[in-house]
C-alpha cells in the first residue's frame, strides 16, 4: 500500500485486495496516515481486483472518520468486480467515484 | 493454504480448508481459477468469488468455541447449465432471512447475506446439529466450452459489449460536456432566468438518466428554498420553508440541505406521501443533492425515475453532482454580476442625484445693504431633498424658501427641482405667502399624490424697506426669530405638507425684523443631530444657540459659521443620518426699520 499526502487530499493506492484477511490492517494504516489537514482521502483502486463486504466496512469506516471533519472518500478508477460491490450495496451512493 | 483440494475437470472441486481468514481467502482464489477452466465468464467468476468469500468469511468469524481445528468444507459442481457451490461450516447458525435487506449506509457490517443473495440464484442455510450447509446455485451463463474457435468468438462478442458500454460511457460523457458548453454560451449571451433553468434541466434529464429534475436555490432572506427549474410541465412547487425543525416533518429537499449528504428515495424508503416531489411524474427511485457554496447552503438538484427502468449509475450520479457544482458556481457568478450591474446603476443614480441638487441651490445669495444672508446645505450619505432658495425680486424685496421633499435620490431631487421652478414661475405671488402657498399646493398636489410623497415648505417674503416679514408654512418647522438682547420667538404656523390636502388653505403671518435681530429657516434635519451618545440636538439648543449668537451681536454669516461648527462638534464621531439645511437673514444692529405696514409692496 502507497499512502502520498498532496495538499489537503491523502492519495492511497497500490492495494492488491481488501478482503476480510486485511481490512482491518487497512483501515488501521489508513486512519495513522490522515492528518488534520486533510480534507480529502482517495483510493486509487485501479489495482484492486477484490474488494469483499469486510473491505467494504473499512472503506465506510474511513468515510464516517473523513465526515466528522467535514471531509470525504474519493474512490478512483474501480476495476468492474470492484465497481459492481459498490453498485449491488448502493455505496455509489455514499462514495464519490471518479475516473480517468 | 487451503488443507486438501480434489479436483474433477468439467465435475466438480472439492476443498478443505483451516478456519483462518488467509485460508479461506486462498480457497476462493482457487475456486475462482477452477470456475475459469469450466468457462465460466469473468463477471461469473468474480460474482462466485465474493459470494464463496462472504460465505467462509462467516464460517471463520463466528466458529464455535473449540471447533478451530476443524477444516472447513468447500465443495463446487459444474453442471451442464448451473453451477452449485456447498459450504459447511461449525458455527452455531443463524436465521437466514426471508428477505435480506442493505443494513444502514454508514454502518461497516452487515452486508455479507444480502451479496451471497443479490450474486446467487438461490441460496439455502441448512441448520444442523453437528455443522450447518449453506447451498447456493446459479444459472450459468451462456455456455461456454474453453479455447475452442466459438469461445474465442464469444470472447471478441464480451469485448465488443465491453466496447459498446465504454463507447455508451464516453457519449454521455461527451453530451455532458457539450451540455456545459452550451450553458456557457446561453450565460455569455446575457440569458439567465427561471426559464434558462428550465432548458438546462431539460437537457440534464437524459444526459443523467432521470425522468424529472428539479433544482431549488436558497432564497436571498436564506429563509426559503425556491424553485428556479422543473422538467415536470404544470408542476407548481410551493416555496420550502428552511426554518422548519428536523424532529417533524420536513420535505426530502430541505432533509438533503439540513444534514448535508444526498438523500435517497426508492421503495424502501419512499417519499412521504405530503412530500411536494411526489407530483412529479415516476417518484421510485431518485435523490435530493444538496448543493453548497464555500460552505454556505446554496440549492438542492433533485432527479428521479421510474423503477421499470436500471437504477442510476455511479456515472450517471457523477454527471449529476458535476452539473449542481458547476450551476451553482455559474448562478453565483451572475448573481454577483447582477449586483454590480445594480450597484453600478444606483451609483450612476445617486450621481445625477447630487448634480441635480447642486444646481438647485443658489450659487450667490442677494446681498440688501444693512442685512446679511447666509446659508448651508450639508448632505448626509444619500442624497436628500432638501431645498433652500433666496430670490431677488424686481424691487428690492426678496423671497426666501426652505423645504424639504420627503424621500431621497433622483424623485426627491427632481420635486426639488420642479418646486423651484414653480416658485420661480410666479414672482407676483411673492409677496403673498399665502396665495403661493396654495398655489403651490394646487400646481404640485396632482403629480405628488401620484407618487404618494409630498414636500414641507416654509417661504418668507421679506421687504428690506420696512424690516417686515410675511411668512407662510406648509407643515415645515417653525421659524426661529431672535431678537437682542436674548428673545427668542417661534414662528408656528399651521398648514398641511404640499401635496397631502388638495385645495386646502393656507395662513400667513408678518413680523418685524429689527436691528440686531436673525431669521432661522432650517430643515428637521439639524434639531435631529445626534451626538455620539444618541442624545438629539433638539429644539432647545438651537434657541439657546441664537440666543447667544444674538447677544454677543453676530452676523448672519457668522451666526451660520458658528451653528455648522456647532453641529459638527455636537455630532462628534457619529455620522450624519440626514440632510441639514439652514438659512439665517440678520439685519445689523445700526439700521433701524421704518415698518410700514405690509400689504401694498
């Protein structure tokens, strides 16, 4: 996992899977790297072929810590099994999903 | 990893597996790898794997006490048409619902039995004593025999739709930006409006998916949320009141702008049947998209559609809250613009204003060998409308004016002006205040009732001859009269404001101006001063003013010199709130009158 700070947004990426065997050391690493100027996390998922409802969580998690500092997730360029949890659980709804 | 792995090509794959999470995650890549030598499709494949790991995922977590060390079974069947996928586990088993439905949106668990049945056919928990079975089958999709020449032919048709749906993608993307641009455009050419809104709409609507949009702006009073633009034709929706507690019912939009997040309505939670969105056309699915501006509410885009139809997509919501961005950016840049049109007009009024008034006051006072007259008109910050006037008249006589037209700016200015003009336009009635009075009344009422204003006036004709005076008043404050040593007379006369009564009478009084004694024509604004404390200037002490003026034997000039100092000093710090105007006539002391009686000049 890669965590850059760039300005006020935390950029995360090169995460393989988040799956019930890591996510919790995910969302463990990610909280450590948020610093309170950081209004902003994205999660580069371009890499990420697996993501199951335990990543999902942690990926919530980090959402609600980012809203109680009026700030949020930015989930980046989802691989289609990634995109279709997102969809099938509504966390469309939720995430900001950007790609390019 | 994964303890033991039998594996039947084109049958089946059976595994036993340690209860540990790594384990486990393991035995579902291994599936996965099992699943794609059947032929199966990738989106098949990675629907298997997350259902399979969701399942084992619940295995691991809740074992029972003392059954760690037993393994895990994992069994899959290929058949012809379906695949079936056998879990048992050792834990103590729970309820499998009849209907599993998404926990709450911020909650981190809960979802695993809704995926294992939105990714399966059918999937049946099978309670037992010893272990419990779970057993889900799905359909397989069209068959597909492995690397043969029709499933490289049903591979290049995957890309091909792949391909379609990326193309689909980019298309909407580009009619989003040619939206924009367009929007653009309409702005640069001067259009904005309700209507503008609406054609924006119009176009939002496909380019998102929806079936209705509606956008909502926070009204200026920051008390309302009012509707700018709706795609729904003969839709009237009534203003929101934003003050309206959350405890109660409060409608979806203003729910969205309170809270701060897009708010979601489909037939889990539908609209509430009084919410004003409901008469829109197709209310199953949609949501309320708050939209803020450097932090502050600034509007709700809202967007809704029929459920016969694909719920909207994370492209289609992008496209949405781009649109809301860019909108509000855009609504508030002509706001601004507006408002500097406005303030630039305003300006631009208040100067002709000032031109105007300027010009209506005298450039030189007459000056009557053995009197003196002064006079000062002092602006507050907006310009008023008052008036002073002194008008040399053919022999000798002059008449002196004092007004004050209410309200400010350019109608105030313009009566000014044209209440000068009418005074100036009948020098014959000069030396009959009362007739001009109501002359004035006359020629002024129609134009001033019109406009609902009306002007106090106060004129004095005075003839230097005799040191007599005629003064009338229409409702203006009294004169102020003061005499040596120390008296002090106010000259009250009764008389409505020109322009309140039409056809109405109007009185006139005379008195002598004797050696030594000043005239005080003023405007309210000047017993209205106030010093830095609030205290009025009052009426007392500008008696006590001229009584000192004229006991130590001041001029005019000087008299009006002192009472502006007076009234600068008085006011301190605390900046003037109206206009004040004075006009002073003194006779010296060493000329003496001969007072014939007024009436015959």
């Amino acid at each position: 996992m890669k965590v850059e700070s760039i300005g006020k947004t935390l950029l995360i990426s090169g995460i393989p899977e988040l799956n019930a065997a890591n996510a919790g050391q995910f969302r463990d690493q990610a909280r450590a790297a948020i610093l309170p100027e950081h209004s902003r996390v994205d999660l580069d998922l371009s890499i990420t072929r697996f993501v199951d409802s335990s990543g999902l969580g942690a990926l919530i998690a980090l959402n609600k810590l980012m809203n109680t500092r009026q700030g949020h997730v930015r989930i980046l360029n989802p691989m289609p099994a990634v995109q279709q949890i997102l969809e099938l659980t509504r966390m469309h709804r939720v995430f900001e999903i950007a790609k390019n | 990893m994964t303890a033991s792995v039998q594996s039947i090509p084109g049958r089946g794959l059976r595994m036993e597996v340690r209860c540990d999470l790594e384990a486990v995650r393991e035995a579902t890549r291994q599936l996965r790898v099992f699943l794609g030598a059947e032929g199966l499709s990738e989106v098949e494949q990675s629907s298997w794997e997350l259902a399979c790991m969701e399942a084992v995922t619940n295995a691991v977590e809740h074992v029972l006490p003392g059954c760690e060390g037993i393994l895990l079974r994992l069994g899959v069947l290929a058949f012809e048409d379906e695949i079936e996928v056998v879990i048992s586990d050792r834990t103590a088993g729970f309820d499998w619902p009849d209907a599993p439905e998404l926990p709450e949106s911020d909650s981190e668990s809960g979802r695993g039995v809704f995926l294992i049945t939105q990714l399966t056919d059918e999937a049946c928990y099978l309670r037992g004593r010893e272990e419990n079975r779970l057993v889900m089958r799905r359909r397989r999709d069209a068959r597909r025999p492995v690397a043969t020449v029709e499933s490289l032919e049903q591979q290049v048709r995957d890309l091909d739709a792949t391909l379609a749906t990326m193309t689909e993608e980019l298309a909407a993307c580009y009619e989003s930006l040619t939206a924009i641009f367009r929007f653009t455009e309409d702005i640069k050419r001067g259009q904005y409006g309700n209507e503008l809104a609406a054609k924006w709409l119009s176009e939002l609507r496909p380019v998102c998916g929806a079936d209705w949009c509606v956008l909502r702006l926070v009204a200026k009073d920051q008390r309302t949320l009012i509707t700018v633009g709706s795609t729904g034709p003969g839709v009237v929706l009534p203003p929101l009141d934003l003050d309206s507690p959350l405890s109660g019912p409060v409608a979806t939009e203003v729910r969205a702008l309170k809270v701060g997040t897009d708010i979601w309505f489909d037939e889990a939670s539908p609209l509430e049947p009084l919410d004003p969105l409901v008469q829109m056309l197709n209310t199953d699915v949609g949501l309320c998209h708050p939209i803020f501006y450097q932090g502050q509410p600034f509007g709700v885009l809202s967007a809704g559609r029929s459920s016969a139809r694909p719920g909207l997509t994370a492209g289609q919501i992008n496209v949405l809250h781009t649109f809301a961005d860019f909108l509000s950016i855009q609504i508030r840049n002509l706001r601004l613009q507006e408002e500097y049109v406005r303030g630039q007009l305003v300006s631009r009024e208040l100067q002709i204003a000032e031109r105007i008034q300027r010009s209506l006051l005298p450039e030189a006072l007459p000056k009557t060998p053995g009197y003196g007259l002064a006079g000062f008109s002092q602006n507050a910050n907006q310009v008023g409308g008052d008036f002073f006037d002194a008008i040399a008249l053919a022999d000798g006589s002059m008449l002196l004016v004092m007004a004050d037209v209410m309200g400010k700016g350019v109608p105030a200015a313009m009566f000014a002006a044209i209440l000068r003009s009418t005074l100036r336009a009948r020098p014959d009635l000069a030396a009959w205040p009362q007739e001009l009075m109501m002359w004035l009344n006359q020629s002024l009422y129609p134009d001033l009732d019109r406009v609902e204003m009306f002007v106090t006036v106060q004129v004095v004709y005075f003839d230097p001859q005799s040191g007599l005076c005629r003064i009338a008043s229409a409702g203006h404050c009294p004169a102020l009269l003061a005499t040596p040593p120390g008296n002090i007379s106010s000259i009250d006369i009764g008389g409505p404001p020109v322009g309140v009564v039409p056809g109405c009478d109007y009185r006139d009084e005379i008195f002598s101006l004797d050696a030594g004694a000043l005239l005080l024509l003023y405007t309210d604004g000047v017993t209205d001063v106030q010093s830095a404390d609030g205290e009025a200037f009052g009426e007392e002490r500008l008696k006590e003013f001229l009584r000192t003026a004229v006991a130590e034997g001041r001029d005019a000039e000087q008299a009006c010199a002192l009472l502006s100092a007076t009234l600068t000093r008085f006011r301190g710090s605390r900046p003037a709130f109206d206009d004040v105007t004075v006009l002073v006539l003194g006779r010296s002391a060493a000329m003496a009158g001969t007072s014939e009686p007024l009436g015959n000049p």
